[in-house]
C-alpha cells in the first residue's frame, strides 16, 4: 500500500537556476544534491513541509530526462509514493497487472525505487521508493494536492485505488465550472482527479495536447495573499479565480518550469 507522496519530479534545463528561482519565489532550499551517472542526471531535493521536489538535469541530451524534455519541455516528470517494502509492494502491483518499467528495485536517490508505467497508472509517471534518504525544513509551505486530468474521474480513481491502496474520500462537481473531481486520500497530501464535463475547457484542451496526467498541483500556506504578492514581486503572473469564498491563486505554467502551481489558503 502507498503510504504518502514523497516527492514530485521535476525535469529542469538548468539545476542550479531551478533551485535559485524555488528558494527566491517560494522561499525553499535545496536540502541534497547528487549526480546520479547511471542515470544521466543531476537530482536535487527541495523539501516542503510535507513532501519534497525533485529536479533533474540531464547530464546528456540522449538519456531518459534529456528526451523528456527535449519531447515536452520542462515540467513535471513524475510522482513518487513511498512504500515500506519495495520488493512486497512490487509483487502485490505484479499481481494486480500493473505494468512496472523495470519488475525489481533498484538503488535511486531517495533510497531503492521502482517506476510503474503511465499505461497503468492514468498517464502518470509513477515512482514507488522504500526511502532512506530524509531531508529537514522549517517552511511553512505544504503540497495540497495534485491534480490529475482524465476523461473519466470515476474510471481513474477507481484504478488508483484499487491498484494503490488510495482511498477514495469524495466526489464533487464544481459550482460554475464544467469539472468533476474524485478525491483520493494520500495520508498528508491528496490526489485529485479531474474531469472536463463540457465539450471544451483547460481540462480538455489539456489532455488534447498532452493527453491524459498531472495537470497542476496545489500548495497551501498561513498566507496566500502574501506569497502571491512576493511571487509577483519575482516577475511571475498570477492569476486570481474566486471560488465561491475561496479566492484560488494559479502561477502561470510558463512563468514556473511549464508547471501549473495554485496557492491555496490553509484552512485555519
């Protein structure tokens, strides 16, 4: 079973100005960095309070992360779930007929990993780790959840959560808004799988260019107008779109390694 996120992958051009841009925007640091030669890249870790950003730069143009984004641009790469044994875990996907990229462990930057193929896991890059490599911060900043765009939420959600050992917490419609979400349980963070129920939209054009996966992710803070306004004050766009009382405040993905971030009030 998939204890909780651990981190989300993140593909860069440039290590170094990536983890410039996240410690002067959002106030995080670096907390491990390493070049992992078998694997052609250079990984750092930037940790939140609950879960932590990998980001990766490719050592050479041909190896997996090079083409990722030499293919889609930089962005978000994956999304990695810790476990407590990897080689019983491994079985258990096995079992379920999950397709795995390599079917046994290996040595990865937080500790022995394996990675389930997007086929299997609704066009998500999915990495499952046994973590021995832990990192401290003292940010405030939290991940919310991440969002992930599919053409059925019922028929997603349901897959994760037999497959994953999520549980399904509620389904929603959005007020105003065409989408219907499915929300699943990953003990300090959440899942959200989306859905566009209109004939177009962001969902949908989303998934039209880059098919079906994660489409944003959202962080929550004490103070969203004030990060929103020292992201403004770094060059960054952000947009605000109330919901209801809520006010939901969207980084522009081409202002922040072609990621979508919302910034979230935490709930006092």
């Amino acid at each position: 079973m998939f204890k909780r996120i651990d981190h989300i992958g993140i593909a860069v051009r440039d290590i170094q100005a990536a983890a410039e841009k996240f410690e002067r925007a959002y106030g995080l640091t670096v907390a491990a960095q390493e070049e992992i030669e078998d694997q052609q890249l250079i990984a750092a870790l930037v940790p939140t309070a609950n879960v932590r950003f990998e980001l990766m730069q490719p050592t050479t143009s041909d190896s997996v992360v090079g083409r990722y984004i030499e293919r889609r641009g930089e962005g978000i790469h994956h999304v990695c779930f810790e476990v407590d044994d990897i080689r019983s875990e491994i079985e258990t996907l096995k079992g379920r007929d999950v397709q795995l990229i390599q079917g046994a462990p290996r040595e990865g930057f937080v500790g022995e990993v394996e990675f389930i193929h997007p086929k299997s896991a609704r066009g998500v890059l999915t990495e499952i780790a046994q973590v021995t490599r832990r990192t401290e911060t003292d940010t405030d900043l939290k991940l919310h959840h991440i969002t992930i765009a599919t053409p059925d939420r019922d028929e997603a959600a349901a897959t994760w959560s037999k497959n994953f050992g999520l549980p399904i917490t509620r389904k929603t419609e959005r007020e105003g808004a065409p989408i219907a979400t499915a929300w699943l349980d990953a003990r300090d963070a959440q899942v959200e799988f989306a859905q566009q129920t209109s004939d177009s939209g962001p969902l949908a054009r989303a998934i039209e260019s880059r098919g079906e996966g994660v489409y944003g992710i959202a962080l929550d803070t004490e103070d969203a107008p004030a990060l929103a306004a020292k992201l403004t004050s770094e060059g960054l766009r952000v947009v605000e779109d109330a919901e209801g009382d809520n006010v939901i405040r969207v980084v522009h993905p081409q202002d922040f390694f072609g990621t979508l971030m919302m910034i979230l009030q935490r709930e006092s």
